[in-house]
C-alpha cells in the first residue's frame, strides 16, 4: 500500500510538473492566467510568478490587471524576494492608488523595503529608502491596522543609522582621526539628541578632543584644551555618575598639567 501510494505521487507530480511545464512555453494567455491563479491559491509561489512574469504585460489597463499585478508581487514578497516585491508593490500603488488593496500593497511594500536593509556596518541606502516609504505609509494610512508594525519598523530603521553614526565617529577616534571625530560626533548630537548612546558618544567625544589637545602644535594647543575641558564637563554634567568617570577626570587632570605646562614654555619664549 505504501508503495503504492508513492507510485501514484509520484506520477501526480510528475503530471504536474509537465502541464507546468507545457503551459510556461504555451502562448496561450488564458492558460497560463488560470494555472497561475490556481498555483498561487495553492501557495506555489514561485511557480506561479514566473506565469505572472510572463502574462502580466498583457494585462496592463484591462480589467484583471489590477488582481494581476497584486498577485505578481505578492508572488515575490512569498518567496522573499523582497527587493522585486518592493519595486512591483509600489507599481501597483501607483497603478492602482484607489485599489481596495493599496493600503495593503503599500504596507507590504514598505516591509519588503525594509527587509533589504542590511545590517548596520554596510551601505545603508536600502535603509534610507526603507524610512522614506515607511514614513509615506504612516503619513497616507495614520489609521491603519498595520500602524504598530509600521512605525516599530521605523524605529529599527532610525536606530540602525543611529549605531552606525556612533560606530562612525568612534572608529575615527580609534584611527587617530581626531578632527574627522570630532566633526562626526558635531553630527550625531544634532541628529540623535536623545541617543541611547549619548553616555558613550560623549565621552568618545572628550576622547577625541583630549588626544587633539595634547597631541597639538603650541600655537593650537590652548584652544584645544579649552575645548576638551568643555567636552568633559558636558560629559560630567549631564552624567554625574558616568561609567567613564575615573579616566574622565584623569584626563582632565592631564590637561590641567598640559596648560600649565604650555604657559611656562610661553613665558620662557616672552623672555
């Protein structure tokens, strides 16, 4: 029995896959229409896209387009291919903007956007491209059931550029960059005030501005200290109690001996 039952699914299988087969090199469009339709109510995605792939040019502007198209890229969304999915939902949005699908459509879109982006150490383009469209989602649909998931999206997307910013200016700061740190920290503060890593961005920051001060030529060298003794009392103020705190006021102390190391050579140079 067992073997029989193999015997038969097998041969199911194999039917199967010759009228696939035959009807992808067919010409008729009706075929391929209805066996499309048939693989994707069965949840053969992948399959089935590649008949969309094939008839959906005929469709454009009649009345089973709008379906068509839908399926199209929900075909690619299935089978994750999210970079096609994103491009064909948002074809469908703008072909069908007063679809009853569209609100879904731009959602999916939106997510199959997301999903591209990569993770934070890279090219954050897709990333980019995923806020816009997630924004555009929010802002046209502010009453949608998918408004959580939208807007908890969004936030992995800001937070992600976020770490990538801090990593940035810190890795600047590791390769001896002091003046590309600075200005990278300059930006992250404007960008991201209320920064989950404002502690260490501001320390990293002071860091940068110390080993500036006293790796500095004489004519520089009292600005520049000036300037990371007000780093570190930004950092001090606003956290008193800072996990940096020991080596932050060691520094301050080096900087301390700095200047006063600095106004005896120029006095000794006045004489």
């Amino acid at each position: 029995m067992k073997y029989t039952y193999l015997v038969v699914l097998f041969a199911f299988v194999l039917t199967s896959c010759s009228e696939y087969q035959k009807t992808l090199k067919d010409s008729d469009v009706k075929k391929k229409y209805e066996l499309a339709e048939k693989l994707y109510d069965e949840g053969d995605y992948k399959r089935a896209n590649r008949l969309f792939e094939q008839i959906v040019p005929q469709y454009v502007g009649k009345p089973q387009g709008e379906r068509l198209v839908y399926f199209f890229a929900n075909s690619y969304y299935q089978t994750g291919d999210y970079y096609l999915a994103a491009y064909q939902f948002e074809r469908f949005t703008k072909s069908y903007p007063r679809s009853d699908k569209a609100e879904e459509a731009a959602f999916l879109g939106a997510k199959s956007q997301y999903l591209t982006s990569p993770r934070y150490s890279l090219d954050q383009t897709e990333t980019n491209k995923a806020i816009d469209r997630l924004q555009i989602f929010i802002n046209t649909y502010p009453n949608s059931e998918y408004m959580d998931e939208a807007n908890k999206m969004a936030a992995d997307m800001r937070a992600k550029l976020e770490k990538k910013a801090f990593e940035i200016a810190k890795q600047y700061n590791r390769i001896s960059d002091y003046n590309a740190s600075i200005k990278s920290f300059e930006l992250f503060f404007k960008e991201f005030p209320g920064s989950v890593y404002k502690e260490d961005a501001l320390y990293y920051d002071y860091l940068a501005k110390y080993n500036l001060a006293v790796n500095s030529i004489p004519s520089k060298k009292e600005e520049r200290i000036n300037n990371a003794k007000a780093a570190y009392q930004k950092l001090i103020s606003e956290f008193e109690n800072t996990q940096y705190k020991s080596k932050a006021e060691k520094m301050d102390k080096d900087l301390d001996a700095e200047m006063i190391e600095l106004k005896q050579l120029i006095e000794q140079y006045s004489k």
